[in-house]
DNA sequence: CTGAAAGCGCTTACAG
DNA sequence: CTGAAAGCGCTTACAG
C-alpha cells in the first residue's frame, strides 16, 4: 500500500516541537506529559490526520492487538448460525477493548498445518478456540506462552482456561422434560462424540434414565454429527429399531429438524406420536412449525465470556474456567 | 508473549553459515540462492523450529498479508447463517492464497469510526465489504491507494470492484412463479431498502408485474429489514389492506418464515391459500415444513469470488465486478 | 516531565 | 549468486 505517504512520528514531533518519545506517551495515553505540550502533539495529529502504523508500533511493543479465533472444522460448520453468533459475541468484546479477531476456519488437524503455523508467527496475542477436536496443538502452543481460551470443554484434563454451556444439565433437563410429558421410550440422537460437548449431552440423558431408576437401552442412542442429513439418518435407525419410540432428544436442532422431517415423511405427527427436543434455540427453533422444545444456551454470551477471558489474562489476571447455565424453552415438539 | 525467546534470521544466518539477506531469500522463494546453501538454510529452519516474525517482516515489506473482511452491521446480523457462509468462503480463499482474515463486524457509521480508523492504520493490505449501507468510507479507503472490494451492488455508482447476486432477476423468476402458479394478487416484503440488494430484488418484482402488463398497487409493497420479526409484520399488514392476497414474495427466508407463521395463526395454509417465496434457499428453507420455494443464491460462492477479487487486485490484475447467477429451488410452500 | 539512542526482526536496493 | 548496510515506524529503558 504505497498510498499517499502517510506521515510519521517525525513529522507530528516537528509539527508540535516535541521529541517522538513523547509523541509516543501521549498517543499511548502516557499523562506523565506536560498538559501543553500534549495538546500541542494532539493538535498536530489532529491537522496532519495522523493514524499510528500499528505494525511498527507492534514490532516494537511486542503487542499486535490481534487475537485468533480459530474453528477447528471446515466451513460447511457455518452453515449452523450457532457459530456466527459466537464469533459475534467474541469480536463484539474484543473491539470494545481495542482488539482485533483474526478468523480462521481450519481443520487444527496438526501440530504443524497452517494454523500452527501461522499461530507461533507471532502475529497474535493470544487465541481462541472453538470446536476444538484435539488438544495437542493447544498445549504446545501454552507452553510457548500463547493466552489461550477455549470455547468447549477440552478433550483432555489439562488446566486450559475454558468457557462452557452447562451441555451436561441441559441434556439432563431435556430428557427428564421429556420422561415427564408421559414418554416411556426416549432415545438420543448424539453429535459428534469426538467432542465433549456432544458427549456431555449424551451423560446428561444418560443421567436421566438413572434417576428414573435405570439405563436406556443401548439401541435408543444413534450417532449424528450435527447436520441436519445426520439428524435424518439417525431417526431412521431408531424408528428401525425401536418402532415404539416416543420421545427423542436430539442434541442441537439442525438435527431434531432432521428427525421431525422423518417422523412426517412417516406419516407420524410431532408431538402426538413422538415428542422432540432439541438443543440451542437457534432460529431455526424458534421459526420451526410445529415449534420446536429446545434448550436454550446463549450463544452470544459465550463468545463474550471468551473474549473477556482472554482480556483478563491478557491483563495477567487469574481466571477461571466458566459454566454458562442453560434453560429449556418449551414449544409445541414435547 | 515473551516466550522463550524464538530464533531470528540472526541465529538461522549463523547456523547455516550464509547472511541474513540470503536467509531472507531463501524464506520467501527467491531461487537465485545456490541450491547448496538454500539447503543449509532450510536445514536450520528445520533444526531450530524457526517461524518467520510475521510482525517484522510485514514493517520491513509493507505488506501484513491481512484483509479485512468488514460487516457493516451489528452482530445480530449472524442468526442468519447467510453471512457466516459468505465469511466462510471468503477465509477459505484467502487461506489458500496464504491471506489471513480479520473479522470487524460493526456499524461503518462514519468515516471517522473505529473501523476507519483502523483501516487507515496500515495492518491490512485490503478490506472486503458486506452489507454496506454507505460508502462514503470506502471512497475515501479507495483514493488513498487501499484494495478494496464490495460485497453486494454499492450504494452509489462510483466504478468500485464488486460481487452480487443476480437479485433482480432473482426477484423476477420468484413474482412470475407466483403468477405461473396461478396467484393473482402477489404482494412482496422487501429487506430494508437502504441496502442495495433490497431494492433490486424489489425492482425484479415490479418488472415481474410490469411483464404481466401492469403495475401493483403500492400497499402490495411492505417493508421488512430481513429479520423473522419484521417478516410477521409486514404479512399482518399486507392481510390488512389486502385480504384477498394470495402470493407472496418475501425478500429472504427469514421473512418468508415469518409471512407464514402469521398466515398460519389466522388459520390460512400455505400454499393453498397463500403461496410464499423466499430468498436464499437457507438451511431454513431446507428444513422448513411445508418445505420453502426459495430462490438460491450461492453464498459461500459469492464470499470465494470476493476474495478472487481481492487477490486479483493485489497482484496487479484488471478486475471487472462480477453478477452471480440465481436459481429458483421449488419445493411446498409456492 | 523529557529527549537521545538503541532496538524490535525482518526486507531490499546496491555493489560486487 | 551473495553480503553489508540502511531502513521500515514505532517503543522503551536510561539518564537527566
């Protein structure tokens, strides 16, 4: 960008008759400068439209402003809003506290692929991870000093700063929703188990069954991975196997949609034949006909409790990981 | 991050026994280095673990390697998983290309706002804009040498490089398919209007009318601003001053959700007695039931052919804006 | 409260 | 094909 030379620390110190060190205070908020002579440097950024070169001022200060927001998936993840409403939330707070959200949609597959790369180039102040499917890049990249927060709990135990919906408790509200609406047959259509968050879902409704005194039969839980199609499938292979279901808790709604879609196709009704729940409340829920029982998580509250644990730690503040709660909204599907 | 101290060219230089300028040469692809001493340079790289300094070399060449991808909007723009697969192709382009993506989603109010601002700071070497409600910024961007491209047909006609969906025709087939369905009284809810696409698809419909040889009556026109809510709204009033209405075209799916949650409480059915298309073909109008008549737009093409623009910029080549084309995708609803 | 000076880690004419 | 050297535009101890 060879625009129109844009001007530099030496011109606004010749213009306001001070030295670069003290443009530099005063653009940096330093009040150790003399009241005058600071207005002097602010009237000549003023006149000259002076806008500071960040990429000097980071090679020096060792502080690109810039955090990664890294989605560990392909993009077809952004088919589902509920990451847009994510990364919505992250940038929101991360601009309000003069950062910036560097986005990349890549499978981490290793610890040595691009965004590995890219993430020890130095061109980032910290990272934020989501849909994180293994840690080991993760981990390298603490030791290295790199603030980190992941967004999901982490595959592995180790102590990373995490943000997570309570995945447990709103499976477990979910199928005891269901148990209670008179259902006696409920299975599960997981996501991808790969993921904690999937797999949370599923001890949640495992939960359930035990404190209905005992566990579901294993044929009541189908594998999906989050799309609709899986959602499909998954219905499918339950209503095979177990022709008398009657409530079905599908762990995001791109999913339950997919099995609502089935039990028509099969000329069955939701809810009078099968109840459905889903998980999210996305808008797709919420527009769905008939509505679609679906537990609430704040999306965009958990992209902001991202950022702000990533600003504290910036900050060298301690932090905990952090739950979000979630709560079923009731519809016409269960 | 102060992390333990990662090599420099200092180090890679002394290791391999060659200068810092051959270093440097090596890493970035210059192949009048002898074979021989790019090996013991390579070697090094490999041996120390070495990540070139991202920061440092973007001061020394002038070019960061980041684009802004900036959405004139707020967040709640990302419930409609539109935007999210726009980003999406657009990452993924520019990942390719060894570009990085840097998110701002926020109101461009004025040409002295956060985002100008930093636009005007040197960390990016071009900006692709989505939903852009004014250009006054972009003009400026543009005189001062910045690669940009649009999103969407800008507001005003000053040559910018840009990328749209063929909203007007889109538009058309959606009113004549309605009227090829036997609907006599069509009415449209348009997005907001302020936006370019908007208009468009709304010019698409007139023209559909004009077609049929003659115009519609000014209350067929409601205005919605793409959101679920104002879908509903703008289908209570087009009931109101048209009761008799029996095809309508909603500007976008959410919309079209919206028009039929409204036409379904008055205990009407889609599309017996009110035919509905909507615009995007989402996963939405996918997983809708009765399924949604949409017209299909590719989203994640539109972001990649943004991102083609952009690096065809910077690299110097002539580009032309490009129109993508639409498809109509008839399912239940129309 | 202020300035001179060194330094951040690369890139790139220039000269050979 | 290669190296010495200047430079990119800031920040930050250090000394006063």
């Amino acid at each position: 960008m060879a625009q129109t030379a844009r001007p530099t620390y030496a011109v606004i110190a010749k213009t306001a008759g001070v030295s670069e060190a003290t443009v530099s205070r005063v653009l940096n908020g330093d009040d150790s400068v003399h009241p005058d002579r600071a207005k002097r440097v602010q009237d000549a950024v003023e006149k000259l439209g002076y806008k500071k070169n960040r990429v000097a001022s980071a090679l020096a200060s060792g502080r690109t402003g810039l955090i990664a927001v890294v989605i560990d998936d392909d993009l077809s993840i952004f088919q589902d809003p509920f990451w847009g409403s994510v990364t919505a939330g992250v940038s929101r707070v991360l601009m309000e506290n003069e950062l910036q959200s560097l986005l990349m949609v890549s499978p981490v597959d290793s610890v040595d692929g691009a965004v590995a790369h890219y993430l020890q180039s130095g061109e980032v102040d910290g990272a934020i991870f989501f849909a994180l499917h293994s840690d080991a890049l993760v981990k390298r990249l603490a030791k290295q000093g790199l603030p980190i927060v992941i967004t999901g709990t982490p595959p592995s135990n180790d102590d990373f700063i995490f943000v997570d919906t309570d995945n447990f408790g709103g499976g477990l509200a979910a199928t005891k929703h269901l148990f209670s609406r008179g259902c006696q047959k409920v299975g599960i259509i997981t996501g991808d188990t790969g993921l904690t968050d999937a797999k949370q879902r599923l001890d949640g409704y495992h939960q359930a069954y035990r404190e209905g005194g005992h566990l579901p039969s294993k044929t009541l839980v189908a594998n999906g991975d989050y799309s609709f199609e899986s959602g499909k499938r998954a219905m499918r292979q339950l209503l095979d196997s177990h022709p008398g279901i009657d409530g079905v808790f599908a762990s995001n709604d791109l999913m339950a949609m997919g099995a609502i879609a089935v039990i028509q196709e099969l000329g069955k009704t939701v809810p009078e034949h099968i109840k459905v729940v889903g998980f999210d409340d996305s808008l797709i829920a919420q527009t769905a006909r008939p509505g679609l029982t679906s537990v609430r998580q704040d999306v965009v509250a958990l992209g902001e409790a991202a950022a702000n644990l990533m600003i504290a730690q910036l900050a060298g503040i301690e932090v905990e990981p952090k739950i979000l709660p979630t709560e079923l909204v009731v519809r016409e599907s269960a």
